[in-house]
C-alpha cells in the first residue's frame, strides 16, 4: 500500500527566527499556567487534552528541515499529560527527536502549558490553555452541568486557527523610508549566571485595581506604567559611566488588534522604547512622559503595517528564497545577536485572561513567563489578580527587588512567589 503523504505547513514570518536561534540557554519556550483552587487530576487533564489537541491542528504539527526552509508537519503522535518533572521552560524543539512542540504538565493545582515559540505565539498559546482548562473543569465538574455547557467566546474554524496572517495582510514593499529607528548599542545588565542554563521565576501577584490606580495617578496605561517602573529599577543598578548608554525595552506587540484575525499561530511585532538618562531627566514622571510619547508614536495602525511590511518583505526577497537553509540559519542568527546589542530588557503584556462565569470560582490565576539570555516581564490579569513574572538567567534579582519595592511605595500590595533552586 503507498504511503500516505502528510499535509506540511510553511513556518509563518515570526516563527522562521526561532530555530535558528534556539539554544539550550535560551530554549524559545514560553509558560503558561494556570492556578486552580483544587487539586488537578492527572486522568481528567488527559480527556481534556485529548479533547483541546482535536481544536487546534497546528498543535498536531512537529518541526522538520527542508532544504531552504523550515516547516511543520502533520504527526500522530498523541501528547501525554506529565507531572512536572524538569526546570521550567526547558528544551522542546530536539532535531535529532521526533518530537510535539508543546508540553502539557501539572503540580498540584497547577496546569502547565509549555509551547515552543516556532508554533504559536503567547496569544494563540493562551487560546489553547483557555480550552484545556474549560475542557478540565467541565469534565471535573460534570454534575454542575447536566444539561448544557457554558460558553467559550473563542470559536475559530480550523482555517482561521492556521492562517499565515503575515501573508494575509502584506501590503508590499515600503513607499517611504522615513521612521528608520537609530541603532545603538543598549545598556546591558550583567552578573553571574545560574548553573545549568536555568533561569529564575519570580512572581508578583498583586490587585489589579489597584496597580490601575496607581497608573492613573501618573496619567498612564498600565503597560507604560510598569515600563516606566521597569526602565527606574534599571536604572537604579546602572554606574555613571554605564550612564552613556540607553535602557532600551523591546515590547511585543499583538498583530491581532490591529488586523482582524483570529490565527492561533504567531502573528505580532516589537516595538522598543527608550530611555537615555544622559540627555533625559531622572525624575519619575519624566520616564512615564517620555514612554507614554513613545508608546502612542508607534501604536498605530499605519505603522503596524509598515513593520508588517518590513518583515515580510525580507521573506519576499529572491535571494532569501534560494538560498539553502544553512546559510539562512547563520544570517539569522547574525541578525538576532546584532539585535540583541540594541536590547536592555523586555517586557509583554498579554492583557485580560477571560473564562466563563461558570468557571471562574475554580480558578484563582493565570501566569505565564518565558525562557530568556536577558531580563523579562510577562504579565496578565485574571478577575482581581494581576500576574507580573520575571525571569532572568542573573543568579542576582536586585532589579526585581528595586521594581517591586517601588510599587508597594506607591500603596500596590504584591504577594512576592520565587522559584527554588537547588543550591538555595
């Protein structure tokens, strides 16, 4: 009998800089994870994975090197509930190993969703964890619904769920050249580096009224805001002389508020705000000003378009498209090395989690946070929780400490949760 052939699918844009540049101390996987009030029971989470995996064809998908690209294939292979068993994060993507891209584990009333960034970004991943979790408590919770289920508000057909919304909204080259950002070499924080290739978690979880509120005081959105508490606690590690470099924030951007599309693959951009402290004031205000000006210059629809455009049309080029994947690989990797010279830190805001009412007295919180070779914020919000997490390849943490103090001045209440390493 002839071998069936399976269905491949082109990395999109964002997805084609990971593989190359994914090593095991910084793995491109991200977290998320949700919180319940109970116990999770590992037989459950399986049927309710069994039942997810079935809504989200990509998540079928394993990573295979073709002669001038990268791309997904179709497997039968069936992912299997673990109980956490490694340091978060850790490698997914194995050349040598037929292999899923995404992990789903649990700890106690913790589920766990890993997912290699090549597949999805951190909105479509958090798609994917919203059904888990619903599939979980109505199955765990059965008897309160014996005649119908509540309602998901996500409900994209599968085409929908693989679209390659960069091709989709390409508009073409770049008419103008104006709005090129000046490169600079950013400051970078330095110290001595977990053993391993482990990163540090630490968590602060803290109303969310209540960090609006102290937002709104400074007549700022909550993510200028707490970049503007990020670039002070930057700042307050920094020497004089380190002085003549910027802090530079890179800030991802979701593509799906700007274009209408519901794809559960990567479709997002990055924007980077900076601060120089030897041409600006110090003062508090003054960050917030500046990141607020800055923030509004760049969130617009016309220049989505145009970093949309810019992206894709190094795809577009004809030397890109033949030249094998090796060579490709290297260039990348040159290219995201040359970009991290421009990077102090990041920060994502992946914005209000949303469940079914029914299903919200089960829950106490989502989080999510990323593996990384420099700092990182992750932050989102659940009901009256905000989740904000740092990691960090530092064996220090005085920028986390310097962050968090400045928000309990401001009155914010943070409950502080780090990771335990082995040799503390």
């Amino acid at each position: 009998m002839p071998r069936r052939s399976r269905q491949w699918t082109r990395l999109d844009n964002a997805a084609k800089i990971f593989p190359s540049n994914s090593t095991k101390h910084d793995t491109k996987v991200f977290r998320f994870a949700c919180e319940l009030y109970e116990t999770v029971d590992p037989a459950v989470l399986q049927q309710a994975l069994d039942k997810t995996i079935e809504l989200f064809p990509n998540y079928r998908c394993i990573l295979k090197r073709g002669l001038f690209w990268y791309y997904l294939e179709q497997s039968d292979l069936k992912p299997m509930v673990q109980k956490e068993n490694k340091p978060p994060c850790s490698e997914i993507y194995d050349k040598n190993v037929k292999t899923l891209l995404f992990e789903v584990s649990f700890y106690h009333r913790r589920i766990n969703l890993e997912v290699y960034h090549a597949l999805s970004d951190g909105t479509g991943a958090l798609q994917f964890l919203r059904m888990l979790v619903f599939h979980y408590l109505t199955k765990m919770h059965a008897d309160r619904f014996p005649e119908e289920l509540p309602q998901m508000d996500y409900d994209a057909s599968d085409r929908q769920k693989m679209d390659d919304s960069f091709s989709r909204y390409y508009a073409g080259k770049n008419d103008k050249a104006e709005g090129k950002e000046k490169h600079r070499v950013a400051y970078k924080l330095r110290g001595a580096r977990l053993p391993e290739n482990r990163i540090r978690v630490i968590e602060g979880i803290m109303p969310v009224k209540e960090v609006i509120r102290a937002a709104h005081a400074h007549h700022a959105t909550l993510t200028v805001f707490l970049c503007a508490v990020l670039v002070q606690a930057i700042r307050e590690e920094m020497t004089v002389r380190e002085l003549s470099k910027p802090v530079v924030l890179t800030v991802p951007v979701n593509l799906r508020n700007y274009f209408d599309s519901q794809s559960a693959r990567n479709f997002f951009s990055v924007i980077n705000v900076c601060y120089d402290f030897n041409e600006q004031p110090e003062a508090f205000a003054d960050i917030v000003t500046h990141l607020a000006g800055h923030f509004k210059e760049e969130l617009t629809n016309e220049r989505m378009q145009e970093r949309l455009n810019e992206l894709f049309a190094i795809e577009k080029n004809p030397f890109a498209r033949i030249a094998p994947l090796a060579l490709k690989d290297l260039c990348l990797k040159i290219a995201h090395d040359y970009t991290n010279r421009e990077i102090t830190a990041a920060f994502s805001n992946i914005g209000k989690v949303d469940m079914p009412e029914a299903l919200r007295e089960y829950i106490r919180l989502f989080d999510v946070f990323v593996s990384t070779d420099r700092l990182q914020i992750c932050m989102c919000s659940f009901e009256e929780n905000l989740t904000l997490s740092f990691t960090s390849p530092f064996v220090g943490a005085d920028v986390q400490r310097r962050f968090f103090r400045t928000l309990t001045t401001l009155g914010v209440p943070v409950e502080v949760v780090t990771s335990r390493l082995d040799q503390e």
